[in-house]
C-alpha cells in the first residue's frame, strides 16, 4: 500500500467516526422527538382508524383506543383524534360509527373509574361490550338490523376482545423506550399482529399500480427475516399475509408468497444484507412467476425491488436493537450477557462492600488488643488503688494507724501488705506463719479485720479481671469471626467476578470426539475447564441402563481434557421427552482410606479422646484428634465439642488458621476453670497431594514411607490455654503408598525405662509389614499397651489414612486422531 493510499485510508476512518456519531445522536434526538410529540401514536391511530377486514368489519381502533387509554392516558386525545381522520379518509359512515365506539367505551371508562380502581385486565370486556352496543345501534338507526346483522357484530366485538390482549402486549414494544426484556415466541407473533394490522390501513394505496401494502408487508418480512432467520421469516410471512387477506380477499395468494420470501430471506441470512435481499428477491419471484400473469409479475417486480431498497436504506442499528429482543440472535446474547455482567457486577460490588464492611467491624474490635500497651501500664495504678481500698477499710479507723505507718514507716507496712496479697494469690490463703520475719504480727492489732478485708477486696478485683478477660476474648472473637467472614465473601465475589471466556471450539472438539465414536449427543456446555475444576455439561438420548456416561464419556473426556472425569449428576428422562442430562466434573487424583480406634484410662467406657474424617469439599479430605484435658465425661465433651465446632467452621470456608484460633477463643470464653483441649489436624489436598499440618499442643505425626518414617511436629500450645496463639502450619508433599499416623499422648507414653519416646515409636512403625489402616492401628495399639504390661495409664487414641493414587472404575482409551483440547486460563 502506497503512502498515499495509507493517508487516504486513515483519512476515511477519521472522518467516518464524526459521521457516525452524528447519525447515532441524530437517530436518539430523532427517537425523543417523536416520542414526546406522539407522532407514533397518530400515525397507528389514523392506519388502524381506516383497517378494516372481511370488508365491514373494523375491530382495530376501539382495542388500539382502550389499550392507549390504560398505557399512555396522555395520549389518548391525539390517538382518537388520528382514529377518527384515519375513518373519516375511508367512509363518513365509517367515521361515525368509529365515534360512536370510541365514545361509548369512554363513558364506561369515566362511570368505572369513580367506582372502582381503573385495571388493566378490564380492558378487553370494555372493548367487547362498547363495541357490540355501537354496532348494535348503529345497525337498528340505520334499519340494518338482521340476523347476519347481528352474527357479524359479535364477531368484531370478539375480534377486537382478542386484539386487546394481543395490543396489550406489543405495543410498548413499540413506544416505550424502556422495554428491556426479549421477546418471548408468543410476543413476537402479537408484535406482528399489530405490525400486519396497521398495513391493512394502507390497502388501497397505489402509485403507478404499485401497491403500498405490499410494499410494506415485504419489508417488514425481509427485516425480521434478516434479524430472526427463516423460522421468524416464515412465521412473519404467513402471519402477515393471513391478515391481509382478510382485509382483501384478492390477496389470499399473498400468505404462501410472503411465508416462502421469508424463509428464504431467513435462510440466506449468513450472506449479509444481500443474501436476504436475493431471497426475497428468488421467493417472490418464483411464486409470482408460478401463479401471476404479466401485469401482476410486474407490479409484484417492483413491489419487491422497492422492499429491499427500504431494507437496504435501514440504518444498521435499528436492525441491530430489533435483533437485541429476538431470542437466538447474536446481539441478543451479546444484549444477555451485557445484562448478565452488569447484574453480576453490581452483585459483586454489593458482596465487596459486605466484605469492606465486616472487615473494618473486625478491625474495630481489634483496635482494643491494640491498647495491650497502656493497660498494662494501668496495672500499677490499680495495684495502688487496691491497696488504698484495704487501708482504707481497715487502717482509717484503727488506733494503731500512727505507730503503723509512721514508726514503723510507710514503706515497709505497704510491703508487708503486699506480702499478705501475694500469699493470698499464690497459695489461696494467708498464712501468717510464713510472715514470722517481718514486722507483721509486732505492728498490726487488728490482724482479723485486715486478712478479711484483704480477702474481699482481692476476690472483688479477680472477679474483676475474670469479666474484663471474658469481655477482651469475646472481642476476639467476635474479630475474628468477622474477618474470616469478611474473607470469605471477598473470595467468593473475586470468584463471581471473573470474566468468562468463550469456550464453543473446545465445545465442538468434545462433540465430534462423542459423535465420532458412534454415540448420539444432542448438547455439550462447558461451564468450566479450569484445572481441578471442569464442569461439563451434556445432553444425550436415554441409554436405557446401559450406562454410556460413566464407561464412555468420562473415559474418552478424561483422555483429551487430561484429567480425571466422572460422572458427578445424572438426570434421564425427568422431563418425559427421553433425553439424560449428565454433568461430569474433575474427579480427584489420590484417595484417603482412613480408620481410628481408642481405648479409655483405665478401661473405662468414656475416652477424654476424640477423633473425626470428613471429605470437606473442593478435593480437601479432613483428619484430627482431639484429647480434653483430663479423663472422663468433661475430657470428652471438651474435646468432642471442639472438633465439632472446628468441623462447622471449615463447612463454612474459613481459613483453617482462624478456624483453630475462633475455638481457642470459645474455648477460653467457655472454660473459666482452665480447661483446655489438644487438636491435632490434617488436611489433604486429594488433586495434588498437598498435606497441611496444624497442631496445637499434640503430639508429632507420623508419616511412613515404605521402610522410612518421618516425625511431623509443630511447638504450638494446646487450645484454650492464653487468650492469643500463633498458629503454626506445616506442609508435607505426600505420595501415593504414605501412611499417615496421628495419636493423642497416650500412645507415646513408652515404658520407663525407655528416654527418646518418640523414636521407640517411630521404630515400631518402621517394623509394620501392612499396609492397611485398620491393621495398622490394631497392632500399634496392642504394642503399646503389651509394652505396659496391660496397663492404661490414659487415654489412648490413634487414626490412620492411607494415601493412594486414585484409579477409576472405567480405564480410557484413545480417540484416533484427537489431540487433548486446549484450558485457556480464566482472566479476572
């Protein structure tokens, strides 16, 4: 391309944006015009004030008349006005008996509305009564009064009855600006009802011999033909010359020409403007040629050629806004998914503000931790106000209070007050035996009085403390709570948020594979190829049991997606119209087979030990132990009530991290006599092997590996000890053949007279010669129990997994000829 060339080029796109701005606000300015000056409504009003049909029948104008009434009451004057000029261009009697309906049915609107409320659904009986009474009258004033007379009058008032309801839902269509929705296949046939019902005002328009209405009637079919494709068109088409021929018998022929023009216009769509316009131009052509003679073949000609020259004048975004409401059109989906994005993004914002909002709550409550500094700083003040309480109480109004704190000298009586309350926090009583070197007992002759003052006092402030640690923990907690659910809603709303990519190719790759293979499908949708989380949807014929979707379509998906698919739903025939529809979805690489036993202390029933499996969702599989401190009933419910909590908080999303930490604060909350429970958790990613370790004050797992074991261990304090812990997390790859062993204390209590416990356990386990859980725990626990000589100590409890590599039920088998499809990533 020459520089020339290049400039001229450039030069045009430059100047073709202005223009097409300009056409774009001209057409909206043009849109609003016509809107406010109701010129859409008059020119309706004076086409369907002349259409008439089985040539007296006029049952168009009081339905438009009513409908406008209850839609636009602003526009009803100039609508009647049009109505009337629209009859009065045809016929005065015409005229007058259109006056008579349109005013009748407006009294019986006045006299309704001042006694009940004006609804929308009274509209088509208004029509069917106002009309039959001025038909009626009509007929008796002019002495026309007979029994076909009075068939035909309740024919048109049937009639406009029907065009009521059919007005009722096509007409905003056409004249509110706010109508969003698509068009449903039943509105779609009311808008061209309407459409063919406004031409038949025209009948009669000619020039040259060139018919007007079948001008229209071809443009109207070759334009939604081009918008719909053939199905619309030939819907169109017949629709529209069924009511033309009822408003001129003469044209009967006109139903089978339009309804093949527009099939063919439909069908020759994918050809742009001039593959529809040849359509039309083919379908009229051969049926005219078929059935007219050479007067008719002409008119027909140019009928045709001035049809598609008004389809090719059509601006392309007034073909482009019609096609938005035609279900199947691709500006209709492009129109969905606008709307489905922007519904999706004000939904995610919504869920991002939640998440903001319990973030900064979250971040209130944990502005008190923040103040750990000055409250400490406090302490020393509430020490001295605390001893001015006792003093107060008890050396104000003794006799002695001068020799107290004068002879023997202010700082030594407040050390021994301070000796008195350290005693009574450090052993729970006073004893003043321990006091013997100090001035105590020469100094004070109120001993009594003091001790139990001192006694009042330091319970009033402990019960203090008790209240101000409870409030502080469930300040804690309640942050806590707050930031996991924060977090959970910023996950998912960055998980709604993503954009979806268009996946039709890999779509079609899976189709031809199936179809290849012989077997029958009617749909494939993939909603998602993302790795670990594909989710296939597909349509087939019922296979009457044969179970196709499980011994072939997963094998052969698993093959060319790269990863193992099952079968996660299947619905067949729910429908009745012999069709299953099967959803198939990653299925994860490693299997968990897992058995726990424990026996209690001493044999007794209840173990203060406790432990749980859960498969948690997303592939992740769940282990953990819990041992109460303590034996017994309360041992039990302790630990059994903390994996439960645990178990609901990782069911709900949370982290597992602040899962631990929200127990621990339950538990501190709960437990004001200190009591505490170990966890020992696993959590095993089955797609990748992935092994996360949480352990709060448990003992070292155990991971064996053929003849090697190794130690996990973690220096995390048990649950419900302090009021704030660390949380410690390790991660361990684990293969398939591992054998993860997790155990409470009780196991690791080896005999006395061996030192490195954990090793002597580990040397066990190295010794096994099975692989399988159950064994595995039946033998580690008889070793340890035969090591005591039968004598259980404590609670013993110990879980075992072992970690496979997952084989489905069905092997796959290569499709010749078809390479895995690609996964693009899905983008934010």
């Amino acid at each position: 391309m020459s520089r020339i060339q290049a400039f001229a080029t450039h030069l045009g796109q430059r100047m073709m944006v202005p223009a097409q701005r300009l056409l774009s606000r001209t057409a909206v300015g043009l849109e609003t015009g016509i809107q406010r000056l109701g010129i859409f409504y008059i020119l309706m009003g004076y086409l369907l004030g002349r259409a008439m049909i089985l040539q007296d029948l006029a049952p168009f104008a009081t339905a438009y008349f009513i409908v406008v009434y209850f839609i636009r009451k602003d526009k009803v004057l100039l609508t009647s006005i049009a109505l009337l000029m629209g009859a009065a261009s045809h016929s005065t009697s015409h005229a007058v008996m259109i006056f008579i309906s349109l005013a009748i049915a407006f009294m019986i609107l006045r006299v309704q509305e001042k006694r009940v409320k004006r609804e929308l659904n009274q509209a088509p009986f208004i029509v069917l009564i106002s009309l039959f009474i001025s038909r009626a009258a009509y007929t008796y004033l002019s002495n026309e009064m007979t029994l076909y007379s009075t068939i035909m009058n309740v024919v048109e008032a049937v009639l406009a009855m029907v065009l009521t309801l059919i007005f009722v839902q096509s007409l905003p269509f056409l004249t509110s600006r706010k109508y969003h929705h698509e068009l449903k296949p039943d509105e779609i046939v009311c808008l061209v009802i309407l459409l063919a019902s406004v031409m038949t005002g025209t009948i009669g328009w000619t020039i040259d011999g060139v018919s007007v209405q079948s001008t229209l009637a071809k443009y109207l079919v070759l334009t939604l033909a081009f918008v719909g494709g053939g199905m619309i068109g030939a819907t169109v088409g017949v629709i529209t010359g069924v009511i033309i021929s009822l408003a001129d018998v003469r044209l009967v022929e006109q139903i089978s020409l339009l309804a093949f023009a527009g099939l063919l216009s439909g069908l020759l769509k994918e050809g742009k403007r001039g593959g529809a316009a040849l359509g039309m131009i083919l379908g009229s052509s051969i049926f005219i040629l078929y059935v007219g003679d050479k007067q008719s073949i002409i008119h027909s000609s140019i009928e045709t050629l001035m049809a598609v020259g008004l389809f090719l004048l059509t601006p392309p975004f007034l073909l482009q806004n019609i096609s938005r409401f035609i279900p199947g059109t691709e500006e209709n989906e492009k129109s969905q998914y606008e709307y489905m994005k922007k519904v999706r993004d004000v939904t995610v914002g919504k869920i991002m503000k939640f998440s903001t909002v319990f973030q900064e709550l979250s971040d209130a409550f944990t502005q008190v931790s923040i103040q750990n500094k000055k409250e400490e700083e406090q302490e020393s003040m509430d020490m001295n106000e605390f001893l001015a309480r006792i003093t107060e109480r008890s050396c104000q109004t003794c006799w002695r209070k001068e020799k107290c704190w004068s002879e023997y000298g202010t700082e030594n009586t407040v050390h021994i007050l301070g000796e008195l309350i350290h005693q009574l926090d450090a052993y729970g009583e006073i004893d003043r035996d321990r006091l013997e070197g100090t001035d105590y007992h020469s100094m004070c002759g109120n001993k009594e009085k003091l001790e139990r003052v001192i006694y009042e006092e330091y319970f009033a402030v402990q019960e203090g403390l008790f209240m101000q640690k409870q409030v502080k923990d469930s300040r804690r907690l309640v942050a806590d709570q707050l930031a996991g659910v924060s977090k959970v809603m910023r996950n998912f709303a960055n998980e709604l948020g993503r954009e979806g990519i268009d996946l039709s190719l890999q779509e079609q790759q899976i189709l031809g594979a199936l179809e290849n293979i012989g077997l029958s499908v009617q749909r494939v949708n993939i909603l998602s190829l993302e790795e670990g989380k594909v989710d296939i949807e597909i349509t087939q014929p019922v296979c009457d049991g044969h179970m196709q979707c499980e011994s072939i379509i997963a094998p052969m998906l698993t093959s060319i997606v790269g990863e193992n698919i099952t079968v996660k739903s299947k619905e067949c025939d729910v429908s009745g119209d012999g069709t299953c529809v099967v959803i198939l979805g990653s299925e994860k690489n490693y299997s968990v087979s897992s058995y726990g036993t424990g026996v209690a202390k001493d044999g007794r029933l209840v173990s203060g030990d406790c432990f749980m499996t859960m498969e948690l969702g997303s592939g992740k599989y769940i282990m953990a132990i819990s041992d109460g401190m303590g034996n017994g009933d309360r041992a039990h419910l302790e630990s059994t009530s903390t994996l439960q909590l645990l178990k609901e908080l990782l069911e709900a999303g949370l982290d597992e991290t602040l899962a631990i930490k929200s127990v621990n604060t339950v538990l501190s909350l709960r437990s004001p006599d200190e009591m505490f429970a170990t966890v020992d958790l696993a959590i095993v990613d089955q797609y990748y092997g992935h092994t996360k370790f949480i352990k709060t004050g448990s003992n070292p797992s155990f991971i064996k590996r053929g003849r090697e074991v190794f130690m996990i261990t973690a220096n995390n304090l048990p649950i419900g000890i302090i009021e704030d812990i660390e949380v410690d997390v390790v991660t361990e790859q684990l293969k398939p053949g591992d054998i993860l062993i997790m155990v409470s204390d009780g196991l690791l209590e080896a005999p006395a007279q061996i030192e490195n416990k954990e090793m002597w356990f580990k040397r066990i386990i190295s010794e096994l010669k099975t692989d399988d859980p159950e064994e595995i725990t039946d033998i580690l626990l008889e070793r340890v129990i035969r090591s005591k000589f039968g004598e259980i100590n404590d609670d013993m409890t110990i879980l075992v997994s072992r970690i496979d590599q997952f084989i489905p039920r069905w092997g796959t088998f290569p499709i010749p000829g078809m390479e895995p499809i690609q996964r693009p990533k899905r983008v934010s």
